[in-house]
C-alpha cells in the first residue's frame, strides 16, 4: 500500500495570499492520512482472511473487521470531497508555485487512494465470492443422494445425526443471508461514491472504468451468493422432507409392533 506522501501543514508556510488554502489543506492532509490508514489496516485484514478462507479456518471475524473498515472508508472519501472540490475551485491565478505544487500533491495521493481502494474492492470481492462457493460446496453435499432411498442403516444415522444437519444448513443460510446484505450495502456505497468521482472528474481519470470495475464484481459475488442461497433453500426443504420420512416410519414400525402384539396376546 502507498503511504501518504502530501506536504502536512506542519512542514509548509503559511500562505496569506490564499488565507483559505491553509483550512483546506489541513482537512485533506489529515482525512487522507486516515484513509491510508484505513487502506494499511484493510490490505492486513484481507491478507489475514485471505488465510483463514485456504486453511478452513473461521473466517468470520476477519470478514466483519473488512466489511467495516470498507464502510469506513467510504465515508472518508466521501468526507475528502468536499474538501477537495474546494481546493480545485480556488482561482489558480491566486496561487503561488508551492501552493499549486500542494495542491497538485493532494490531487495525485487522492488518485492513487483510490486505485487502492479499488483493488482492495476487488480483492474483497474476490474472496466474498470464494466463502460463497465453499458454503454452496458444503450444502450441496446435503442434496447428494436425494434421488437415491436410503438404507435402514442409513436411516437410523440420519435420525441420530438430524440435528446437527439442520442445524449446519441453519448456519450456512446466515452467512450467505449476511453476506448478500454486506454486498448490497457496498453496492449502494459503491453508487454514492460514483457520484462523488463524476464530480471529481478532474482529479480521478477514467473514474467511469473504476466504478465499473468495482460494480462488475460486486454483482457477480451478488449473483453467486444467491446461487448459493438457493442451494440452502433446496437442501433446507431436503431435510424437512427427511424428518416426515423418519416421522412416518417410526409411525408406521410402531403400529405394525402394537399389532404384532396385540395378535401375540391373543
């Protein structure tokens, strides 16, 4: 990740030609250190996802402290806008040959904030879509010999381990239900900042391709996490069908005995 390399109003003169030069950079100079930090802390979590997700370990933790800090993000960038719309509305004419060259400074580390947040964006989308397939992996094993009539045998497994399926299909229909809500909220995050660059369009270059970049994949991990939601439906509707089975058969196995004996003591 890039750090923040724009003149801080400490290391500069102050400029009284331009007395609101010096406000204006000040809030840009100290939002853009947040957002880089923000970016460092971002990239470090996604590494440590990124690990958990190829070792089967729990992910959770990590996905919660990503969505966060990408939400965090967004505000940031939102709140540097306003700032540097002023910035690039002041009449350049007034500025001196250091103010310009901050201010050019500020344009550029907000540029390439911005590309790091996108391929930030991309990596996280990337492994929402890898937690997807293994959950749609893991109910689609629940599906798997639905056409085929199990065996006594296996019937009294299924009985004994009912629960613990129900419950796992239970659990894995909450995360991808967490993880559709979590890409919705981006994507209307992502529609927000949109707006956002369209008006920074001097600063950001070819900020159209960045926000299609982003949207491309936050609808194809959209499209996959409903793929897989269906999949948790189907198994869901699996199991319940499994449970009447097992009902019935106890049902049918006790009167067949209760006859059994009734003819016996007769």
């Amino acid at each position: 990740m890039s750090s923040f390399d724009a003149i801080t109003l400490e290391e500069q003169p102050l400029y009284r030609d331009v007395p609101e030069f010096d406000d204006i950079n000040r809030q840009i100079s100290n939002t853009l250190l947040d957002v880089n930090n923000g970016l460092s802390n971002l990239n470090k979590n996604l590494n440590f996802l990124q690990d958990a997700i190829n070792k089967d370990q729990n992910v959770q933790k990590y996905h919660q402290n990503a969505s966060k800090l990408i939400s965090r993000l967004f505000e940031l960038f939102k709140s540097v806008s306003d700032g540097t719309r002023r910035l690039n509305q002041l009449d350049a004419s007034l500025l001196n040959k250091s103010q310009t060259f901050v201010k050019d400074k500020l344009n550029t580390s907000l540029k390439r904030a911005l590309q790091d947040f996108n391929d930030l964006q991309s990596l996280y989308t990337s492994l929402e879509k890898k937690m997807n397939e293994k959950s749609a992996s893991l109910i689609s094993h629940e599906t798997e010999g639905e056409s085929e009539p199990p065996s006594r045998e296996q019937q009294q497994v299924v009985i004994e381990y009912e629960p613990l399926n129900a419950e796992e299909v239970e659990y894995q229909r909450a995360l991808i239900e967490e993880r559709e809500r979590d890409i919705e909220n981006i994507s209307q995050g992502i529609e927000e900042l949109n707006q956002i660059f369209h008006d920074l369009s001097n600063i950001v270059v070819e900020q159209g391709g960045l926000i299609d970049n982003i949207e491309s994949n936050l609808y194809s991990t959209l499209h996959d996490t409903q793929r897989a939601s269906k999949h948790l439906h189907k198994a869901d509707r699996y199991q319940r069908n499994k449970r009447r089975l097992c009902f019935w058969l106890l049902v049918i196995v006790s009167v067949v005995f209760l006859f059994l004996v009734l003819i016996v003591v007769a």
